[in-house]
C-alpha cells in the first residue's frame, strides 16, 4: 500500500504514540480514518526530540511518562488491521530503533502492517549501506526529508531511493510554525514540482488550517498535519472533537 503519484488532496495527520494515554494510539487511529484522514503517521517518543516543536516535545514528555516504548506500541498495534485500512507510518528518531534493533523493528512493522517509517535523523547513506536491504526484505518503505537547502543531486538520490512518497519539509524550522508561502517557499514547491520526480511527495510542517493544507497542496500531492492535531489531544472528549477537526482542514 503505498501513496499513489496522481494523487491529490490527501491528508496524512501526525500524532505521538502514549499520548494523552498510554492506550489511546490504536482509537485515535480509527477516529482519523473514520473522520476521513487518508493516511497516519504514529510517532514513537523519545527522550532528545530535537527537530519536535514544544507541543510535540511535550507529547512525547507525557508518552514516555506513561510507559510507550516501541515493545509496548509493537504490542497496541497487533490489531490495527482490524479497526484500521489507511497506509500507516511510524515516525521517530534512530536511537530508539537501532536499540530495538533494525532488522527486529522491519519484522515487527511488517507483522502489525505498518507500511513504512519515517526517521529523519538516520543518515541516506548509512540506510542505504546498511539497512536498505532490511527494509526491502520486509516490505518496509522509508521516507526520506527534503528541506529547502536540499541539493538537487541529493533529491535526486532520495528519489531513487523511495519506494513511496518524499517528505517535503516547508521550512527548516521546528515543527509547530506555521505554513507561510512567501515567493521563496512558493519557488522551492515549484522547483520540486518541476523535477517530475518519480514519487509523490507530502509537505509537512506548518500545516494547521484550512488555507494552509490548500496552499501546500496546490504544490504537492498532500499535507501533513502535526502540532495543531496533538493540540487537540490534550482537550476533554477530544475523540468526539476530530470529524470536525479532519472537515475544518479538508474544508
């Protein structure tokens, strides 16, 4: 299952694994689908979540508080593809995985149907010498992130080496800031556009609202929504809050 390149308008929501419960991750999942999220990504906590803007900082602070580890989300995602359809992605930093072990996190990401991950501080070249083939063996995509300073020799290689869709980050900036397409943000979308690259690709990072996801996706295939979503975790009766959440984005 993987993010076709003609499509548009998709919506991919972001939320941290253990938060606002230990046991909310597998419900909260349902919800997003239910209420019409295309597709997921989990994040897995960690204690030095440096490229994580305070509201995910403190996401991830609560999570690990309350016991989420990636054994325990391994554990809570055993019945996934029974309550939930969408391609799902887990979002994290190395550290935790390597600790787990690669081959051992591939096998259980398969086992659960987690379509691919997400680690933005896992070097390009230290996956493709020593763990491409890992992931290749079970199935496993890895997304790799693209930032406005990216070389286009190295998008280029990125490119190669995706098996489903690029994460286009909008600004260098923590997570949490909000889209501003100025002509510089508008320029850096349209010389992505304009490499017709192979795979689609998803902008995240300041996606919050209705104008934002229109905006960033004008230039892309979809948009991810972080920071704004676990803002609303943290609410009373925040599973009866997300259809109108999802409706308010999608416009």
């Amino acid at each position: 299952m993987r993010i076709n390149k003609h499509s548009n308008g998709l919506l991919s929501i972001y939320f941290t694994a253990g938060y606002p419960t230990l046991d909310s991750t597998v419900r909260i999942a349902k919800a997003l689908e239910d209420a019409g999220a295309d597709f997921l990504e989990i994040g897995f906590p960690y204690s030095d979540p440096v490229a994580d803007g305070p509201t995910i900082q403190h996401a991830s602070e609560i999570a690990l508080k309350n016991g989420m580890t990636l054994k325990v989300l391994f554990e809570q995602l055993k019945d996934l593809r029974k309550q939930v359809s969408i391609p799902v992605y887990l979002m994290g930093y190395v550290n935790p995985v390597l600790q787990y072990g690669v081959e051992n996190f591939c096998k259980a990401c398969k086992e659960v149907g987690v379509n691919g991950t997400i680690i933005p501080d896992l070097p390009m070249y230290e996956y493709e010498e020593l763990y491409k083939n890992t992931f290749e063996e079970y199935g496993i995509s890895n997304i790799f992130l693209v930032t406005p300073q990216t070389s286009e020799e190295r998008i280029r290689k990125i490119d190669e080496l995706s098996t489903n869709f690029i994460y286009l980050l909008s600004s260098n900036a923590t997570t949490g800031k909000n889209l501003e397409v100025k002509d510089q943000a508008e320029a850096y979308f349209k010389r992505i556009k304009d490499m017709d690259l192979k795979n689609p690709f998803i902008i995240g990072f300041g996606i919050s609202n209705h104008e934002t996801f229109r905006k960033a996706t004008t230039y892309a295939n979809g948009a991810i929504v972080g920071s704004a979503f676990v803002k609303l975790l943290a609410e009373e009766d925040y599973l009866e809050k997300i259809p109108a959440f999802i409706k308010n984005i999608k416009g």
